[in-house]
C-alpha cells in the first residue's frame, strides 16, 4: 500500500514500502502454497495488483503452469529440509532467477517460504546451499572417522590383549635361561607395538576434532586415588615413592580426560625417575586448582621446555629406542589441555627434577575457599598407599567376553590363578550358564563392548538381578570413546583398559571380591 499524504506511516506501511522500492519481484508464499504478501515488483510481473496476488497460487496469479509447478517444487524442498534453494536460470513470468529462503518462527518452526526473484539473491541461495551441504558432508566425514577410529582402536587392541595373556601363560612354564631370554624379547616388541598403536590412534582422534570434553563436578581425591592405584605398584617396583597430598575439593572438569591427561605425565615421571620418588599434589590457587606432579628425575634444560610437547620429540634419545618411549605422550597432553581449556606449565632444570602442573577450575562451592596455599616451593609430601600384591581369594569369576580366544586366554590365565572359571560369549549365553551353575559366581569380569547393543554394564547388572545380589563386578575395555569410559564412570564399577598387565588385573580382581566379601552369601544359586 503507497504511503498516504497527511497520514503518519505505521511500521507495516513503512515496512511495505520498503519491499516496493525494491524493483526485484519478492513473495512470501505460505504452507500451502498461496501468497501471503508480496511486493509490487512481483504483482507487476504477473500484471496485476498487489491485493489482487495475494490469497492466490503462483498458477491462479498467472505465472506460467510449467514455472509456477517449478517454483512449487522448490517450495517443497525448502519446507522439507530447512535449508535454501534456487533455480539455474530465469523463470518465465518473472524473467529472472528465483531463491526460496525458509522462514521460520521464534520457536524454530518454517511457516513460510521467501521467493525473491533476483540473480544476486539466486546465487547467494545457491552458495549457502554449498555452505550447507559441505557442512553436512564435513558432519558425515567426521561421523565416519569417528567410526573407524573407534573400531580400529577396540579391534586392534583385541590381539595385542590376546598376546599379553598367551606370553604371561607361557613364560610361567618356561624354566630354560634362553627361552625365558627369547620370551622377554617377545614382551618388549609386543608392548612396544601396542604402545605405538595406543598413542597414534590417540592423537589421530585428537586431531580429528573426534575428542570433546563434557565438564562436571567432581571430587579431585577421587581422580588422584585412580592415578595413586594405577601407578603405586609400578614406582613400588623401582624402589620409589609415590606420595600423594590430597585436598578436599570439587573441580569442575571432564574426569575421563583428565585420567588420560595425567597418564602420560606420572608415566614419565616414573620412567626419567631413578631415585627418590613422585608427588602427586592437588593445591588451590584462588579460584582454580593446580594439580602438580613433583619428581626428583634427570630433569630438563629450560631451553627445551616449549618443544618436549611436540610430536616424536624425546630428550636424550637420539637412536629412537622405543625403551624410553615414543616422543607421543606430551603431545597427547598438549592436545588434551586444548580440548579441556586447562594450561599446562612445566618448571625444570637439569638434575633437579620436575613439575608439571594443570590448572583447573574450582567448582562454585569451592572457589576462593581457603585462599592461595600454592607457593613455589615443594610441599610436605603426604604419605601414599601404593597398591601391593594380595593372594587371590579362590572363587568363581563368570567371564563375558564375545572375543573366542581372549575368552580362552582370560580364562586360561584364571585358573592358572585358582579361580573356577564360568565362560560366556553374552548375556544370554551367561544366563544359560548361570542356570545350570552348582552356584553363583563370586566376581563377574566383562569386556565393555560386546556383540550389538549390549555392553559389559548391561551384562554385569543382569547377573546381579538374576542372582538377586549385588555381585562385584569389573569391566575391561580397548576402547577409548570418551562416552563409552564415562558411562563405565557413572557406573561405579572398577576399570581395566587393554592390554592390561596380568599381575594388575590379578590385584584388582582381589581386591574386588575382598570388597564383596560383606555381600556374598555361599548358599545364594543364581534364580531359575
């Protein structure tokens, strides 16, 4: 409608107007295809006035049945994928090239199709279209090597798993000097191709973006008891302590990365560490929190501070000896302190040992609590208790593992232990046995990812309301799917990854049916 002399302009007239001085034909043409409003460029192309367009289709309007069917198609396409189209070429009736554009309401939903017939217009529609599509292809591609990697990384540590436990079961029976010789030869190629395979796919993700953190809120004692568990026994071995001084707070972070952040600093802490030992201290420092590792190793020149976080870049190892790692794990830390925002400092000098420290945020509750208790210097290492071997308890373990022969090593290894072993490829197949079991088992341990949907929790809780008991159970896992790990987290249940050392999982398994000692009832047969 033309402004009206001596009449103030609403913000409709003034908003018609400014369709009508554009001299490209627009419309905006509703679900079912009639024109809501248009401009007078559009109802001059088709030769009559704007009121007399509107509440028609295109075709009644008098554009051209063939153009008029075209630019319905569009229409269609726009209201079925939300995203833009337009055509190669002029319409007939129009004389130029049309763009559709969806328009939406405020809660997201299309109402509506904009039709702007311009080239410009056209070729903006059809390069955001591009844009579109190139995102979708890009989603897809990330989607598939997010698929490979995480079934590479699962399938190929199956046969390196399968490996350490035949090498274990076999060089337990070897008594001649230079077999046990060729077998430990055997052990340090196996580990060392693994540990290749570990850290490359691990970086691979990383890289690919595949990697994303999900922070929560959690105790840091519970992360700095994990490392204390999983590293004790191997400083304990060296003859080192392993101290830890924990601190009674709640840090918002992702734990499951957090875990595989701090791996690779306490492993090289162990391996550059002669003498002495390793503290591993939690410290506020205002509203963060500075988890530091403390070693009184070789120590590293200043000047090389920034490159120890690049890729195959060692110190001190010019011939490559995979002995003294692989030049991966400061990188995977690097690329892991991007994916959490956390920074990462190392403060060094040769001889002197080293501390690397990660800062993280304190949760709302504990932020500025106590202050700043982090000065430079080292702090009193609280006592830790590094795990040490404990005899097996005798029992029986139902073992669930949809591999064939990890299942046969599993359990080969176990009754080389002296557990009584019950074999199961899955759920179902466990149940069967259960049902035909003198009793119920004492431990149940399952890999995490069996066949099709069902998953190593799923399998231990159906044990547990079969037999009526909460039985212990532990999970073993090659995978390294962040989701698939924090749902092994919220699940409560203790964590092996593999390969796993043998004399590892032969702790931990003690120490599980210890802690279900309260619970187990001998005269208890899993129900019919």
């Amino acid at each position: 409608m033309p402004l009206i002399q001596g009449q103030t302009p609403t913000r409709a007239d003034w908003f018609d107007a400014l369709l009508s001085a554009n001299d490209g034909p627009h419309a905006l043409l509703g679900e079912d295809g009639r024109v809501l409003v248009a401009n007078r460029a559009f109802a001059e192309a088709l030769g009559l006035a704007q009121d007399a367009v509107e509440g028609r289709t295109l075709a009644e309007g008098g554009l051209p049945t063939g153009a008029a069917d075209a630019i319905d198609v569009l229409r269609r396409q726009v209201l079925a994928t939300g995203t833009a189209a337009s055509s190669a070429g002029p319409f007939p009736g129009l004389g130029r090239p049309v763009a559709l554009n969806p328009v939406r309401d405020a809660g997201g939903a299309i109402r509506a199709v904009a039709l702007i017939a311009d080239a410009g217009a056209a070729a903006l529609a059809e390069a955001r279209a591009e844009a579109v599509q190139a995102r979708a292809d890009a989603e897809r591609a990330r989607t598939a090597k997010g698929k490979f990697l995480s079934a590479a990384s699962h399938d190929l540590r199956q046969p390196f798993q399968a490996m350490h436990l035949f090498h274990h079961l076999l060089i337990g029976r070897l008594t001649d000097p230079a077999s046990i010789e060729l077998a430990n030869k055997l052990e340090q190629a196996i580990v060392g191709g693994e540990t290749l395979l570990r850290a490359l796919l691990e970086v691979s993700a990383l890289e690919a973006g595949l990697v994303t953190a999900k922070p929560q809120t959690f105790p840091v004692d519970e992360l700095l008891a994990k490392m204390l568990e999983e590293f004790g026994p191997e400083a304990e071995a060296k003859g080192l302590r392993f101290n830890v001084r924990p601190l009674d707070a709640q840090v918002s972070s992702d734990p499951a990365l957090m875990e595989r952040l701090l791996r690779p600093i306490l492993a090289n802490a162990l391996r550059y560490t002669l003498k002495g030992g390793i503290l591993l201290a939690a410290r506020r420092r205002g509203d963060t929190l500075r988890i530091e590792v403390w070693d009184t190793g070789v120590g590293i020149d200043p000047a090389n501070h920034a490159v120890i976080f690049e890729d195959f870049h060692q110190l001190g190892n010019p011939g490559r000896d995979r002995k003294q790692g692989l030049g991966l794990g400061l990188a995977i830390v690097r690329r892991l302190a991007q994916v959490l925002g956390h920074p990462v400092t190392v403060r060094s000098k040769l001889g002197k040992g080293s501390v690397f420290a990660v800062e993280v945020p304190l949760s709302g509750s504990d932020g500025d609590r106590s202050g700043d208790d982090s000065a430079d210097s080292e702090p009193e290492p609280a006592v830790g208790t590094s795990a040490s071997a404990a005899p097996a308890k005798a029992g029986t373990v139902l073992v669930i593992e949809d591999d064939a022969m990890q299942l046969e090593g599993i359990g080969m290894l176990l009754r080389g232990w002296g557990y009584a072993v019950i074999p199961a490829r899955g759920i179902v197949e466990a149940c069967a046995e259960l049902d035909s079991a003198a009793a119920s088992p004492d431990l149940v341990l399952s890999d995490l990812r069996l066949s099709g949907p069902e998953t190593g929790i799923d399998a231990i809780q159906a044990v547990r309301a079969r037999c009526g008991r909460r039985v212990p159970g532990v999970i073993v896992t090659g995978d390294t799917d962040p989701d698939r790990l924090r749902s092994v987290d919220r699940s409560g249940l203790p964590l092996v990854h593999k390969p796993c050392d043998p004399a590892a999982l032969r702790r931990l398994l003690s120490r599980s049916l210890q802690a279900g000692v309260g619970a187990w009832r001998p005269d208890v047969i899993c129900s019919r």
